[in-house]
C-alpha cells in the first residue's frame, strides 16, 4: 500500500471514527445522568478531564497561550454552548430527533455564510436550504401544537440552538485561520467549562464536588473524556487530508451509530414522518457540503 493511500486510509478512519464517537457518546452522559449527575456538572467534569489528559500529550503546546488573540474568546463561548446545549439535549431528548435537528447545522451554516462571510450561495446551496426546511417541517409538525413546525420540549429547542450555535462556530472558525488546532481544541473544552458555570444559577443546579464521585462515575467521565480528545482530532485529521464534501458525507455516518445505538440502548424507534424529514435533513447535508467543497 503506498504511503498517499495509507494517509487516505487513516483519513477516512478518522472520520468514521469521530463520527462513532459523536454517535455514542450520549450514552455514557445518560449514565452519568441516571446515576444522580446533572448533565451541567458531567459536562464541567468530562471537559476539564479533556484538557487535563491532552495537556499531558500536548504540554508543549501551552507556551504561546498568553499570545493568542481576543477573539478566541468567542470561539471557546459559542462552541461552548454548542457543546453543552447539545450534551443536555441529548441526555434528556429522543436521540434521534436531537440528532435531526442538530443537522440542521448545514441550514444555519449556509445562511451565515453568505451575510456575514459574503459567500455566494450555489444553486446546490439553495437546495439544502429548502430540502433542510421541508425535512423539519415533516418532522417537526404536531397537530397539537396548533400545526406548527417547532420543537415539542426544551431538549429538542436545546438541539435546535446547538446547530445553530455549531454553525456560528464554523463560520468562526473559518474567520480564525491563524489559530491552531490545538488552540481552538482548547479554546473550545475551556468555553464549555465556561458554560457550565453560566449554566449553574440558571439551571438551578450545582457542580458537586470531586470527592462525591466514586470510581464508576470517574472512569465513566475519564472515557468520555478520551472520545471528545479522539473525536476532536480524529476528525481535524481527517478533514485536512480529505476535501470537505466527501468528509462531511462520511460523518453522516455519526447518524447510523446514534440511530443503531439509540434502538438498542434506549430501545427507541422512529415514526414515519421522522424517517421522512430526517432524510430531507441528510440529503441537505450533502448538497450543503457540495455548496463548500473547498472548506475545511
């Protein structure tokens, strides 16, 4: 095998295996959860467990962190919340629906990009926007809610703002070409902490002390701690050695472990209408990356 295609292997390896790590990692934080930990204070603990263990990897890396510049302060805010919000959803949500309505990310992506970025939107963009609104409107439409295609509980509103806030930070992200990947790594694991402590008051909850958790709970947190360093730079591996469309493609492969996973775990199944609108959503997210083949 020659040394182009070892790298393209452990290209798209890197994908699929950031894709199953997203796909899975609602389980452990529902355990956390069942066992009495808010999803607040897992989600303060899992992050700061993150940049502990990569700090060890990458100790090197925190010598240049005095020099680096305001603005990704608000690269590790937004992603923060695109973090935690999605983290709560998916503890207490259907998985499948939280997913659904995560990937309408593609939708919001599209839309910031060209008002702020001023990208020409493609005709393969306008076609995502519509496919993306038509799949919600399936999916999302309730006759008790007077007909309305809006979330039905505040999980799913939290997975609704958690794309939109996953968008907002790619669209930073592409502005904030000079960070590194290990800086926006950071700055994205401390804004979730950062998060977390907003969270406290309004949540009415509290962040328990380390010495209440027993070893179950920190070998369970200290593993979701090992797939957010894997996914994160699994997939920024991942998506630098392969153009964009084919990446983004290959994470929908996130969906096929949420929904294998979501059956057998949580023993939950979805109705007609969110097959329906989901796949619109998928498909969206293809022409969506199709919009931006050259984005990494």
């Amino acid at each position: 095998m020659s040394n182009s295609n070892n790298k393209n292997f452990f290209a798209v390896f890197g994908l699929l295996f950031g894709a199953f790590c997203w796909g899975i990692i609602w389980y452990p934080y529902r355990l956390m959860s069942e066992a009495g930990v808010p999803g607040v204070a897992s989600s303060f603990y899992t992050y700061a467990l993150a940049i502990i263990f990569a700090s060890l990897l990458l100790g090197k890396h925190w010598r240049g962190a005095a020099k680096l510049p305001v603005s990704i302060v608000w690269l590790g805010l937004v992603a923060g919340w695109t973090n935690l919000s999605y983290v709560l959803a998916i503890i207490d949500g259907e998985v499948m629906r939280v997913m659904l309505l995560f990937y309408l990310s593609p939708l919001w992506t599209l839309i910031l990009a060209h008002f702020w970025l001023k990208e020409k939107t493609r005709f393969t963009g306008y076609i995502a926007i519509v496919a993306s609104l038509v799949g919600a409107f399936i999916m999302l439409y309730d006759a008790k809610l007077g007909g309305l295609p809006l979330p039905r509980n505040m999980p799913e509103w939290l997975a609704l703002s958690s794309g939109i806030g996953f968008s907002l930070t790619n669209v930073i992200t592409r502005k904030s070409s000079h960070l590194t990947l290990v800086a926006k790594s950071y700055a994205i694991w401390i804004g979730v902490m950062m998060v977390a402590l907003l969270f406290v008051p309004i949540m009415q909850t509290s962040i328990p002390s380390p010495t209440l958790f027993g070893f179950t709970e920190w070998a369970v947190m200290s593993l979701i701690a090992l797939l957010l360093i894997a996914a994160t730079f699994f997939v920024q591996y991942g998506v630098a050695k392969i153009e964009a469309t084919r990446a983004s493609v290959l994470f929908l492969f996130e969906l096929v472990v949420a929904a294998i996973a979501s059956y057998y775990l949580a023993h939950e199944t979805m109705e007609l209408n969110e097959w329906l609108g989901g796949s619109l959503i998928v498909v969206a997210a293809v022409f969506a990356a199709i919009q931006h083949p050259d984005a990494a």
